[in-house]
C-alpha cells in the first residue's frame, strides 16, 4: 500500500494501493481497445468533449486546489492559480481537433496530400513538483489529436490525477481513452516506457531518469518527449530596473519551493551592480511569507519529503557562502528557509547541480560577452531571464543564450499558448501551444495519381 503525506504536517493524507506491471499492462490494453473508437470520433464531436471536460476542470478547480496543495505542500495561491492554467489547457486544446490540418503539395502526374495522424497509446509520465498541472500540458493535446493516454503520476502525488480519471468519466470522456496507474517508475514506469503497443512517452522529471526513459523507449523506436531538469541564469544588468529585478528574483528561485525545472536559481549579476542588487534582494527575500500552505498570504510552503529536504541541505554545507536566509517555521513539515549564496564562481557545486530547493547562488559577471558565456557554461537549456533597458542588448542576449525559453524584464516561463521545452540536456521536443500537436500526430503522404 502507498501512504500519501501531506509535506507540512507530515501526516498521511489518504492510503491508495499501488499498481503493479500486471496493472500497467491492463492499462495499457484498455488504451489500446478504446483507440479505434476515439481516433474516428468526428472533430467537432471531439470538440464538444473535451469542452464538457475543460468546463468540469473549471468547476472542480478549488476542490482540485485543496487536494493538490495539500500533497504537495505548496500555497494555496499557487494551486488556484495552477488549476486554473489547467482548465485552460483543456479549453485551449478542445478547440484544436478541427485544426489539426494537412498539406496539398503540387506534383507531377497526380495530387498529393498529408494528413496527420494520431500515434496510438501514449504514457504520460509525470513529477511531482507540478502533478496535474504537467500532467495536463501532456493529456490535453494527446487527446486532442485522437490519441488514448495511461498517465503515471508520481508516487509522492497521486490524488489529483486520480480525480482527474473520475472528472474525465464524469464529462463524458469514453472508458478507456483516460486511465491513470499509481506505481513506482522503477517498474511500472519502465513498463510504460518498454510497452510494445504504446507508441510514444512523453516525461518530465529529472536528467538521469530522462536518459533511461529514452534508452527504454529505443527498443521499440518509439516517440519521446522530454522536460527534463534545468539550472537557468537570471542576468541582471548594471543598466536594469534594479529594484524590478531585485523585487522578482524570489519567484524566480522559491517559487513552489525551489522545486522548479524553470527556478533561475543561477543570478547572474553585473559586477558594478552588485552591491545595490544583493541589498535590495536581501530586503525581497526576507519579506517572502513562509508557512501554513493553507493560509492565502503564504508565498513558499515545504519541501516534498524529508529525503529531498536532505538534499537540498547538502548544497549548503557549513563552509558555505551564505549572504542571507529568510525564515522558515519549525517543528513538523519540511521546511527549508530560503537561501542564497554570494559571490558564487559558476564552476561550484551549487552552481553546477540542480539543486531544486529554495537555494540561489548569485555570481558575478563582468560584460555582455561574460554574462553569455556564464549563462551558457552548462549541461542544461531550458529557461532563463535578462533584465536590462537595453532592448538592443536583451534581444541579442536573449538570442545567444542557448535555452528553450527566456524572458526579458520577467521571471516567468509558461504560457498555454507558447511553446515550452529545452536545449542541450534539458529535453527533446516542446509542449504547449500548436507545437505540441506535432508531437501527438505522425504525417502520413498521400499522393493521388491523375
């Protein structure tokens, strides 16, 4: 059996059984049965499901807040925000099956065409840092595109995606077409990844595990999408809105935590700056509201568990050089108060390794050329920002950093509209916006002869 806890309490919240491969084959294999009907449902009809769907997901998004911030330990303003953005996701990919488009291409001798094409049965594996939240960036335009889907939440956070496979029931969704198993990665996870008749897995969680993912996934040639992890530079120019900047670099490391694939939690600062920013920061992060998840003026909550709470310790040893910390409560949850590091050399631990923890390490630059070359100095590529009034010089830093997304003057990453997914060893392939679709569908080429 699973206990699922409540990271501020430390109290278990529900007990769930735990699937097995025998389970994940069965999950599987109601996928697959219920692929044929879904895949030939007409588009508008398609459209009118997945509508009922978003609309229940907008009905159920407190409920959904309460559950979700309860197991993962984050705000409750966080959760309703995060629900909200997944009933968004729905709304914005229910309107994608009538447009999901092909090609007419002229030839010699004929006409020929394309079609995209749904994959099939597509795993969804999941973390736990953003359980449903992920979950639905993957769900929402793999049915859209008329693909069946077996999502694997992360052990730690089951509850909402179990909601969900009742909400999609509930909406009218056809058996078969959702299934959600609750099991270890290490085998049911790997089960999905080896399964011969799924066709294709998309990820997100760490490195390591992306690498295994796609080396399970290779015996089948199957698709793969992979959000893997990230240790994105916040720059911060001499010639920036200091205060700005300074006033959003906490939601760039601590929100959720830290425990964000997208944290900025490398702050890369102009030498000649660098005294004004660190005072102001100090002043920022200080004033972050840590405590009861379940209070609406709280801005951090806990760590997961008490093992990623040893993790993240790990990257503040005794000897480290520690500028500030906020405060954090005590006695039972997984608390970790806020902490950044300063001056950090870009070749440190800290500053190597994705911490995913409330931890920031701020390092100082001398240039434009200095600061590419930092924010670059790194296995990873996913997000990042820059802050400068120079749009001339954020447009071009903003280019010649390697990263999947990057924002100028702002500290966020994710809209349901835009593509998001990384460079390097962050990941392969996008999610969100059109993009994803092309992920969801293979083309197939038709040529008419006349």
């Amino acid at each position: 059996m699973l206990e699922v806890i409540n990271p501020a309490t430390e109290e278990v919240i529900e007990t769930m059984g735990s699937a097995t491969v025998e389970d994940a084959d069965e999950a599987v294999s109601r996928a697959k049965a219920a692929f044929p009907k879904w895949k030939s449902i007409e588009p508008a009809d398609r459209v009118k499901m997945l509508r009922r769907l978003a609309e229940a997901l907008d009905s159920e998004r407190e409920n959904l807040a309460r559950l979700e911030s309860r197991n993962t330990g984050k705000p409750i303003s966080e959760a309703l925000g995060e629900m909200g953005m997944v009933a968004e996701t729905f709304h914005y990919y229910a309107g994608m099956p009538e447009r999901v488009l092909g090609d007419t291409i002229p030839v010699s001798g004929g006409i020929d065409m394309t079609f995209r094409e749904p994959l099939g049965v597509v795993a969804l594996i999941v973390p736990w840092n953003f359980p449903l939240t992920i979950a639905s960036w993957k769900m929402a335009p793999a049915l859209a595109a008329g693909n069946t889907i077996v999502l694997k939440p992360a052990e730690l956070t089951p509850l909402t995606a179990a909601r969900f496979e009742r909400i999609a029931k509930e909406a009218g969704i056809p058996e078969g077409v959702v299934n959600v198993v609750v099991g270890p990665g290490s085998s049911v996870g790997q089960r999905l990844a080896e399964h011969p008749d799924v066709a294709k897995v998309a990820f997100t969680g760490s490195t390591d595990v992306g690498r295994r993912v796609m080396e399970a996934a290779s015996g089948t040639i199957k698709r793969v999408t992979l959000e893997l992890g990230g240790k994105s530079a916040n720059i911060v120019f001499a010639d920036a809105d200091l205060e700005r900047a300074a006033a959003s670099a906490p939601s760039g490391f601590l929100g959720n935590a830290g425990q964000d694939c997208c944290a900025r939690s490398r702050i890369l600062v102009q030498k000649t700056a660098m005294d004004d920013f660190m005072s102001l920061l100090e002043t920022a992060v200080k004033n972050v509201r840590v405590g009861n998840p379940a209070d609406s003026d709280t801005e951090m909550g806990p760590l997961i568990s008490a093992s990623h709470r040893e993790k993240v310790a790990s990257f503040v040893p005794d000897d480290a050089p520690v500028a500030f910390r906020g405060d954090a409560p005590g006695g039972s949850g997984f608390w970790f108060a806020p902490t950044v590091l300063a001056p950090v050399s870009n070749d440190d631990h800290a500053a190597r390794e994705e911490i995913f923890g409330p931890v920031a390490a701020v390092i100082p630059f001398e240039d434009e050329a200095d600061a590419v070359r930092l924010a670059n100095d790194t296995i990873y590529g996913l997000s990042g920002s820059v802050w400068t009034r120079d749009g001339a010089k954020a447009l071009r830093v903003a280019r010649a950093v390697d990263t999947g997304v990057i924002s100028i003057n702002s500290n966020t990453s994710v809209r349901v509209a835009t593509p998001f997914g990384g460079f390097k060893q962050s990941g392969v392939g996008r999610e969100l916006g059109p993009h994803a679709l092309d992920h969801y569908t293979e083309v197939k080429n038709v040529y008419f002869a006349l």
